[in-house]
C-alpha cells in the first residue's frame, strides 16, 4: 500500500469516527490540528519524525537533538512537510515553549522517563519510546505522573494498535485456544562487537552533558555514541528492554497477567569479549502464580530463527494455539495442531530494522496517541499499563546481574526476597538532575 494513503487510513481506523462526525471544517479544522516537539531524530526519532508530521492535521514544529549530525537527519526526515521546525538542543528550554501540544521522546534510555514527566509537568501530552524507564523505579515515576499531570502518556508499545492482533486477543478472550496459560516469545539478532572503547575528546558536534542529562557523568568513549549505548548499564536496559518489551507485552497483553510471583534468567555475555555488559544471550522466565507463564529467549548475536522468524511469540492454551512472527500477523492452531485461521500483516516487517521493525503499520500506533489527543480515541497503551511489561524485563535484568530467583509480590511486581536485587531497582542521578513527581 503507498505510504501517504496507509497513513490516511490508519489515522481514520484509530479515531473509529468517521469526517461526518467533525463540524464543517472537517478533520483539518484548525481545532483539530495537533502540534508536536521530538526529542531523539538519530535514528527511531526520524521514522517518529517523519511518520507524525505525516499524519492528517499533524505539525511538527521542534526538533530537540545534542548531536549535529542527528539534528541534520531529523531536519531531511520531515523536509516535504509544510512547517519548517525550529531546532533546540536542550529539552528544558524545549517545554518552555507554549506553541506545541506533545512531546515524542526517542532519545537514549536514560532519558526516557525523566523527559516524560518533566513533559507532563510542562503540561505536554507525550509518547515515550519503550522502555519507559531505565529502571523500576522509573517506571513508577512515570505512570504517577500520568496520573497526576492529567496529560496523555503512550509508551511505545506499537502492537497493542495493530488491528489484527487486537482482533486475535478478543479471539483468545472469546476461547479460540481455550484457556490461555503459558506464552513464549524471542528475538534474534546478529551484532557485531563493539570492541574495546577508548577515552577520547567529546566530539565537536555533540554536546554530551545534554547527553548525559539525568545519568552520573563518565568520560566519553568512542563506542558509546550513538547505539551501543545500548550494551552499558549506565546508559542502557540490554535487549531485554530494547527489543524484548515487545514480545513481552504481547505475551502479557493475550494471558490477561499483570505483576508476576517469580522471576529468573540464565544467560551471559558470550559471542565476544569486549565493553558489552548486558548479556547477548538471555532466557528469562516469568511465573504468575497458578495463573500463567511468559518465556523470553534473547539472542543478539546468532539470527537462527526461531518458528521462521527472527521475533515473535507463541500463546499455548488448553485447545490450541496462537503463533505471531514479529509483525500483525497471526495463525491459530487447534488442540490437534491443525491450522483453522490465518491473519497475515498489512505490512511486511522487518525483524531486525532497528529503526522500524514493524515497518508502517506503527502509524496505527501513532494515529492513536493523536487522536487521544484530539479526545477521539482511547490510549491504547497508556504507560501505567506498559510500565507492567517493561518491569518483566528490568526483572529479568536483575534475575540477571544478582543470579537469583526472584520472587515479587503480585500486586506491584516488587521484589520481596533479596535485599541486594532492591538495590537494582532504581538508580543514582547527576545531582540537580533527580526526576520528580
């Protein structure tokens, strides 16, 4: 399908109106029109960029990056649109401006969570890339301020939007699989190294205390900027948070579970020996009670695919299945392995694409944080929600980083048993930096 009629169609499934239901102006009523600010247009920020500012009465009107070269990209990402944005490197002096209404955040990890409340409380509504938080911790922040701010807060959790695998949960609601109980999900990728980092100069095109921001300083490395950042603690959440949350979610979206009882990983740091610390291979279970389990298998340095594909995820029930291949696809298996139904995407992903994986049936996800906006729709991963998914994997983390079996309590997903895993379960901050709700 051609990428300016997709977008005009998913922005009218997600709003679930019709233009006979707006006032003479239509959907382009000044009204209606919503103005957004991106934070982070290196890489998942431009598709951001790009796929808002293409969305029916959509304007984006600020481009907030600290690196040169990234505010170039993010300036060509929307270089067809009818406003020009204007570009301020610092988020701080971005929420003082009264003239846009949300805030996108797509910058590095850390920054996640400390730039959506301080969104919120600028009272901007804001879509936060997944994760929403660098930690536990985080997440928490951020769903209080979801609350408290009374702005909408979307995590980038771009298949609870996806038409056909909304229609498969009500599907398995309804019993297609019987009693869902147990789920499996992957995600597969071939890194490379990124060898041993030496200490040199900050480069003349970043500003990297604006990088850093909310994080304790370090010096900067040569292998830090601009994506494995990824693979330090510090900065990062490990594959775990980066691709896992999505599968994740999926898994805990189709049980209906919410905090688990137990938690551990298996894994390590194996394909190469260099500055990587989270694991590139990683197993991780997730027990809820006598209700249901979640598996996770992380590799992100052999694409052998698992079920044909490098991510995806598996629902198990008491009369079949329900197997998903990364994107909005779906097959559903009876008791007897027989196939009854099968859903393929509207748009073919990309397992891997680190900037859009999915490719643009995302817009669904975007259409709907703006049609919220506009008060047509309902978030259809509001970040109170998505935090729940994100936490699984920070446990998975900790399971990790302590090697310990964790067990939580159901009701929030704290861990009860080990003082030391607590400790993991927020960070320190540069001093000044501290968020707050």
């Amino acid at each position: 399908m051609e990428r300016r009629k997709f977008i005009k169609d998913a922005a009218l499934t997600t709003a679930g109106v019709t233009i006979l239901n707006f006032p003479i102006f239509g959907r382009n009523a000044p009204s209606n029109k919503v103005v957004v600010a991106v934070m982070g247009v290196n890489s998942r920020g431009n598709y951001l960029a790009k796929s808002f500012a293409g969305l029916p009465n959509v304007e984006v009107a600020y481009i907030c990056d600290v690196e040169d070269g990234a505010i170039k990209k993010g300036l060509d990402a929307v270089k067809d649109a009818k406003r020009k944005p204007t570009v301020v490197k610092d988020v701080r002096k971005l929420l003082e401006q009264k003239d846009f209404d949300a805030l996108i955040v797509a910058a590095p990890d850390h920054w996640h969570a400390p730039a959506a409340i301080m969104g919120a409380a600028a009272g901007k509504h804001v879509y936060v890339e997944k994760p929403c938080g660098q930690n536990p911790y985080e997440g928490e922040l951020v769903s209080q301020a979801y609350h408290k701010f009374g702005k909408h807060i979307q995590m980038g959790s771009q298949r609870r939007s996806f038409p056909s695998l909304q229609q498969a949960v009500k599907s398995v609601r309804e019993g297609v699989i019987g009693d869902p109980y147990m789920a499996k999900s992957w995600y597969t990728n071939q890194r490379a190294s990124i060898g041993t980092g030496k200490k040199i100069a900050v480069p003349s095109t970043l500003d990297f205390e604006l990088w850093q921001g909310p994080a304790p300083r370090k010096d900067y490395t040569d292998n830090l900027v601009h994506y494995n950042w990824h693979w330090f603690w510090h900065w990062g959440t490990g594959e775990a948070c980066n691709n896992g949350t999505h599968e994740v979610d999926c898994c805990r979206w189709f049980l209906g579970v919410d905090f688990p009882t137990k938690v551990t990983s298996s894994g390590g740091r194996y394909a190469f020996k260099d500055d990587w610390e989270t694991p590139d291979t990683q197993v991780a279970s997730f027990e809820f009670g006598d209700k249901a389990t979640i598996t996770w298998e992380g590799r992100s340095c052999n694409n052998y695919p698992i079920e044909g594909s490098s991510r995806g995820f598996i629902i198990y029930g008491t009369k079949g299945s329900l197997v998903n291949k990364g994107g909005g696809d779906y097959k559903i298996f009876d008791v007897k392995n027989k196939l009854v139904k099968e859903v393929k995407s509207e748009v073919e992903a990309d397992p891997n694409n680190t900037v859009s994986a999915s490719g643009d049936i995302e817009i669904y996800h975007f259409a709907n944080f703006v049609n919220t906006i506009r008060g047509e729709a309902k978030l259809t991963a509001p970040v109170d929600e998505a935090a729940k998914s994100v936490l699984l994997c920070h446990l998975a983390n900790i399971a990790q980083r302590t090697g310990e079996t964790l067990h939580c309590d159901p009701t929030n997903g704290h861990i009860t048993n080990s003082k030391d895993a607590m400790k993991l379960w927020r960070r320190t901050y540069e001093k000044g930096w501290e968020p707050k709700v």
